[in-house]
C-alpha cells in the first residue's frame, strides 16, 4: 500500500493528473492501490443511485492483458500497462439496481418523513421503470408524454433511448475520473482509451448483451517519455462563463 504520508492533495493531483501512455516495466506495482482507487470510485456521483457500471480488472498476470492489449490497436499505454481496467456499463442491470435502492430505502432510512419516503419509493417503483423500460413504440410515448407535460411547467426532455444510454455512460465517466485522480494522489498514472476493438473485446470478455464499454484505463508508474509534449488547454475564460 501507498504510504498516505506520500500521497497527493486534491489539486495537486488534478494539475499534475497526465494521460500517460508508457509505463515503467521494472518497477514494483501495487496491485491492492487499484482495488483501493475503484472503492473509491463507486462514491462518486450518478444517475439516480442505479450505478450501471462495472470495472472488470485485467492485471499484467491474467491471460487476457495481452489479447486485449492487442485489440486496443496496440497502443503503448495498453501494452505496457501494469493493469487494465474495462470500464462497462450495464444498462441491463437497472431492475435489480432500482430494487435495491427501494429495498434500502423502505428498510433502512429511518430519518425521512412518510411523505419523503413515499415520494423516494415511488421513484424507483414508479418513474424508474418508465424511464428504463424497452418495448416498441415506448420512446415515442415517452417524448409525447415529456412534450405535453412541458407545455405547462418544467419537465425533463432527455426521455429517449439515446439519452438513457448517454446517461449511463456518464455516471462511468464520473467514476473513472475519480478512479484516475486516486491513482495519481496514490503516486501512479492513468491512460484512459477509447480506440479498441469493442466487438472483440466484449466477446474475449463475455461480456452480456446490454453491456457496452465506455474507456479502458492503462495503470502503472509512467515513465516520463510517456507524456507526449507540454500539456495544452483552451484559456478557460473561454470555458468559464458568469450569467
């Protein structure tokens, strides 16, 4: 483990966070700190508690680190990393995830008044299920349904198909950030990589069918050739904006 004394603060993490993409072959990696950083990564934020997503790990001793190193189109920071770690989402899983949030709720919260835990209940007995339900006509009924309820007050218009599954992507991508800054705060450093062969590697992976990768993260202790130039960002006054 990490000596906690060595470890980075918040900030000085996040400006010294790079996308490296060698990593050290001969130094010793502590394989428990990845564990610790994806325990980690589980409190982060996400769509209505459901977290529909999995890390499956792939250290440098499993038979699979070099298929899939090979299926990321053999980039550096997946041939050299010292683990891999497949970020998946899992759409499929929201019965049994908005189950487990209404078991925990009707059971266990005990400081909420009955009107709020009525209204928590019903959110994942009621709204949940027409949100992430599937059958043919339903987004349609959906949109209708959030159209006609705009026209007399606020209402959520991201009802489709294709905006629950950019939402479950998105609750992965807050979670691997977290597990990437913990990684470099716990002295190691991170490459998150889209170009890969999903098809293959969900199959090598077995994979289910409502699964779909979102990133794979190289791990290891970079090593300085493996940061490729000067870091560059667009001024943020350009990005930060006061209303």
């Amino acid at each position: 483990m990490i000596d906690s004394k060595k470890e980075l603060g918040f900030f000085e993490a996040v400006e010294s966070r790079r996308s490296v993409r060698i990593f050290d072959q001969e130094e010793d990696f502590d394989h428990s700190v990845v564990q610790r950083c994806l325990e980690a990564a589980i409190l982060s934020p996400n769509s209505s508690n459901l977290q529909l997503y999995e890390f499956i790990r792939v250290p440098e001793s499993s038979h699979f680190k070099d298929q899939i190193a090979q299926l990321c189109m053999r980039q550096k920071a997946a041939v050299t990393a010292r683990e891999l770690v497949v970020v998946v989402t899992r759409r499929d899983l929201w019965k049994s995830r908005a189950e487990a949030n209404y078991n925990y709720i009707k059971t266990t919260v005990q400081n909420q008044s009955e009107k709020k835990q009525k209204q928590a209940l019903s959110y994942y007995g009621n709204l949940i299920p027409k949100l992430y339900s599937r059958y043919p006509g339903w987004t349609l009924i959906k949109k209708l349904i959030a159209w006609w309820v705009g026209l007399r007050r606020p209402m959520v218009r991201e009802v489709s198909e294709t905006d629950v599954r950019i939402s479950v992507h998105k609750s992965a991508a807050l979670a691997s950030m977290t597990f990437m800054l913990g990684m470099k705060a716990s002295g190691y450093d991170t490459c998150p990589m889209e170009g890969y062969d999903s098809k293959r590697i969900s199959k090598l992976l077995n994979l289910s069918k409502g699964s779909e990768i979102c990133m794979i993260i190289g791990c290891g202790k970079g090593l300085p050739e493996g940061v490729y130039g000067e870091r560059f960002r667009i001024a943020s006054k350009k990005l930060i904006y006061d209303v």
